[in-house]
C-alpha cells in the first residue's frame, strides 16, 4: 500500500529541493567567480580606506593652511612685511587649492605695494583679475587700479576702475571704483567727471558722505560764476 504524503509533506520537499539546487548554484557559482569577488571587495575596501585618508588629510591641510595665512595676516597688519611674505609664499606654494589660496595672493598684492614694490603688486593682483568669486576678483582689480596710479599710469587705472563698474555694478566694489575714479579725474582737472563719478556712490556706502563734499567742493566755482554771470546780465 502506497502512503499518501500530505501537502505539508509536498511543500517541505520542495523547499528542501529548492534549497539544495540554490546551494548547488551558490558553490558554481563562487567557484566561477570567487576569486573576482574577493578582490571586487579588497578593491572596494582600499577605495574606502584611501576616500577616508585624502579626506582627513585635506581637512587637515586646510587648517594649517589657514593658520599659516592668520599668522601671516597678524605679522602684516603690525608692518612685519619680511616676516608675513614668506609664510604667504608658503601658502601660495603649498595650498593652491584651499579656499584661503587667493586670499593669500591678495595679501602678497598688499604686501608688495607696502613696501613700494608697485609694479611687481599689479602683477600679484592681475593673477587673480579672471576669477568669479566677486571679493577676489573686485578686491584684486581695485587694488590694481591704485598700483597704476602709483605708477603714474592713470589710464590704466581708469580702464581697471571701469572694469569693476562692468563686472560687478552692484557690489561695494564697484562703488569703492567710482570712488576712486572721481578721485582720478579730479587729479586730472576733469570736474565734471569728477563730480559724475562721486554722485553714483550710494547714501549707505562709507564713501557717501566724502563724496557729497567733494561734490559741492567742486560745484562751488560753477554756482559762484553763474551767479556773477547773472547778477552782469541783470545789470
């Protein structure tokens, strides 16, 4: 007599089968492709381990980078021009690709013009002239601009001052620009354009209220001479 085998039974087998041929697929399968697998983890596992390393090695060379341009800043801001340059140097060598890079051009820029090295400042600043950033690139040609004039090269200056106006019409750069191209035609005996030049700047600038009275400093011969023009032509 046969024995009828229930349907838990069935199931029980089949699960048992399919576990046996999963089993079966798996050892093929590892003998196959086994040695890829491990390396395929060993290549991850060093790629994790290298990603871990640059990261904690560019994090700290970020903060030396940092420190060692704070401490160039200190020795500059107390006019310790021979001791700051060569720890900008070292930044500018060194970290090129940190963010405190083209702030340490900029202070290099500074540095250079302190000490009545003008024309070697203008090209220190011209390095950073093409960059987007608008507190390096407007920092660095408003900089330039005053290099030029020390260098009597007045139109120079008035293209760099103007290129500021273009480039960034509304940051405080370009205000400090029109400041100092006011300043510019005033040296140069052009009133007029002088006095255009100081009424761009806005009223919330530190520039505003030297600019008003440059102004009416300015407008003070033009009003003087209309009212004598008037008071003849009454007469």
């Amino acid at each position: 007599m046969v024995k009828k085998i229930s349907h838990k039974e069935v199931r029980r087998r089949m699960k048992m089968n399919e576990m046996a041929e999963a089993k079966h697929w798996l050892e093929e399968y590892w003998e196959g492709h086994g040695k890829l697998i491990t390396w395929a983890v060993i290549v991850l596992a060093f790629v994790a381990l290298a990603g871990y390393l640059y990261r904690d090695w560019r994090g700290k060379s970020v903060y030396q980078a940092q420190t060692v341009y704070s401490e160039a800043l200190k020795l500059a801001s107390n006019e310790e021009y021979d001791q700051a340059l060569p720890l900008v140097e070292q930044v500018i060598e060194q970290y090129d690709w940190a963010p405190t890079y083209p702030f340490a051009v900029l202070l290099k820029g500074d540095i250079l013009f302190s000490q009545g090295d003008a024309a070697s400042a203008v090209e220190v600043y011209g390095q950073l002239a093409g960059r987007k950033e608008p507190a390096v690139a407007g920092g660095a040609l408003v900089a330039q601009g005053a290099c030029y004039e020390n260098l009597e090269q007045d139109r120079e200056a008035e293209e760099v001052y103007q290129s500021v106006i273009r480039r960034l019409p509304e940051s405080g750069f370009a205000t400090e620009a029109h400041f100092m191209l006011a300043k510019l035609y005033e040296r140069q005996g052009e009133e007029q354009k002088a006095i255009a030049q100081y009424k761009e700047i806005p009223e919330d600038s530190a520039w505003w209220h030297e600019a008003q009275f440059r102004c009416e400093w300015l407008e003070a011969p033009v009003m003087a001479l209309e009212v004598v023009r008037s008071a003849s032509a009454s007469s």
